[in-house]
C-alpha cells in the first residue's frame, strides 16, 4: 500500500478528484487520563483518521507496534483492530475522525501507514479543529466543507510524505534539526539542549553532533542566536526595558544580558533602541558584585 501511495503522489492525475469523503459517527479531541489503553472488540467498520496532538506512546495494527509522538498521523482502514497505549510520565491527546469514502476500488491515494510531522504539523492541527467544528455542525454546506477539508488534510499529509521521501542520507539528521530549530523558535530560545533533545526523540549527545552538519552553526550558538533575536523584537516591538527582557528571556542579570547582547549584536540593548526607556541613566549597567552574584 506503501509503495501505491508513492507512486500516486507523483501521478498527473488528481487522484482526489473521484473521491467523495463523508463523515461517520465519531469525531473529537480527547486528552487521555492516566492508566488509559485503546483496545477495540470488534474490527473497524469505517476509516478513522487518528491523530496525535500531544503525548507519547504505541499504537499495534496487527503484528506492528508503531512509537507515536506530537505530530503522528494515521488512516486506520476498515477490518484493522487497532490498540494503543501512552506513555505515564507524557499522556497522549488524540484527534480523531470517523469517515466513509465514495471512491473507485483503488485506494492508492491513502497516505502510507504513518506520517511523522514536524514543524508542518501545526497546519495540519488547525486543518484538524476546523473538521471538528465542521462535523459538529449542520449547515447548508456542511457536507462539501467536510469533504474539503478532509482532502486537504490528504494533501497536507501526502505532501509531507512525499517531501521525506525525496529526502536521502540526511534525511533524519535533517528532520530532526529542522524540527529542533522550529521548537526553539517556538520557545523563544528558552529551551535547554536536554530539553531540545528530549522533545525530538534522541539523546542531547546525538543533537549536538548532528546539528552543526546540518545547521552550520553549533546548537549552542543557535540557541544564543534565536534568544537574542527574541529579545531584539522585544526592544523594538514592545514597552519592555532592558532589566524586564533579561528577566522574560530568563537571564541571570541585566549586566550578563547586556554583556553577550552587544558582543552578538555590536551595541548594548540601551542603544539598539534608542527611542525606548531605559533602565539607568548610563549605557550599559555595572557589573554585579560579588554579593549579587552569589544571589
């Protein structure tokens, strides 16, 4: 089925368009409470589109356990009996959507088994939530917005697919950076390497390694790097001094801010923004002593 999906992805012809998706009963996101297990008695009956929004776990289809993190997606297919569990110490949320399909025998377009996202996934989460909404509606054009957007999260997903397949060699080393970069961003810069490394799936040792090959610059620059550019957009885009930027940014003290601030950007955070209030009367503030230090 793999191997067909592939291949269609690369076909001329739109391999949507004699597709009709309907939904079925069943639809939500539920955060799973502790001790919780999926295990079904009876064998699906419709497609179910299932995916993992947050947690840690294993989903089994037949004699596969498949790892599942943020970002998994799956279309469980009539006649399978899926089973999963979480991870304790990180508890899964499940998306979920029960559908039907009006389509030709060949089902080649279906996505592969799973589909890993990273940065693309919060795309596909807001696709997601607005399939929610619409299955909990009825309206005049409920029908056709469901069958829309369903294919567009085919699309998404199938796009995706085919993207890491292209990909070779470094194709992991690259999806784990990349995704690394989109978690620091998303965080501020505010993120330990353990942390970072912990939220990709793989030890601190091995992001380290790889990230300067991919990324050409060391993940400890990168992280100093996108911490400084939040604080730049801090100084130009808000009301916050420098002492309240160094606090929000988690640094130890305003001098320690000030000191890597001008040694990255050339100028110390009184100057980058001249207009703005600052925090003293001189340019740059004293160096702490050793009293504030030890605090």
């Amino acid at each position: 089925m793999e191997t067909g999906a592939s291949s269609a992805y690369a076909a001329t012809e739109d391999p949507l368009e004699r597709v009709r998706f309907v939904r079925a009963r069943g639809s939500g996101r539920v955060p799973c409470v502790p001790g919780w297990r999926w295990e079904r008695r009876e064998p699906l009956t419709d497609f179910d589109l299932w995916y993992v929004a947050a947690g840690q776990g294993t989903l089994r289809l037949g004699a596969r356990d498949y790892p599942v993190r943020a970002g998994s997606l799956f279309v469980l297919r009539p006649g399978e009996l899926p089973r999963a569990t979480q991870d304790e110490r990180d508890r899964v949320t499940v998306i979920f959507a029960h559908f039907s399909m009006r389509c030709p025998p060949d089902r080649s377009f279906l996505p592969p088994r799973q589909v890993q996202l990273e940065e693309e996934r919060h795309e596909l989460e807001r696709l997601l939530h607005r399939l929610l909404e619409t299955a909990g509606r009825d309206s005049l054009w409920q029908r056709t917005e469901y069958d829309s957007l369903l294919k567009l999260i085919f699309i998404h997903s199938a796009r995706h697919a085919a993207q890491a397949g292209v990909l070779a060699g470094n194709s992991r080393r690259q999806l784990l950076v990349q995704a690394a970069i989109g978690h620091i961003r998303a965080c501020g810069g505010r993120v330990t390497p353990a942390e970072l490394a912990a939220h990709c799936g793989i030890s601190a040792q091995y992001l380290s390694r790889i990230f300067r090959g991919v990324a050409g610059e060391s993940l400890k620059r990168c992280l100093v790097r996108i911490k400084l550019e939040r604080a730049q957009a801090l100084l130009t885009e808000s009301s916050m001094t420098a002492s309240e930027v160094a606090e929000a940014l988690g640094y130890a003290d305003l001098y320690s801010f000030s000191k890597l601030f001008k040694k990255y950007v050339g100028v110390p955070p009184s100057r980058y923004a001249p207009d703005r209030p600052s925090d003293r009367r001189g340019d740059e503030p004293d160096a702490p002593n050793e009293s504030q230090r030890m605090r």
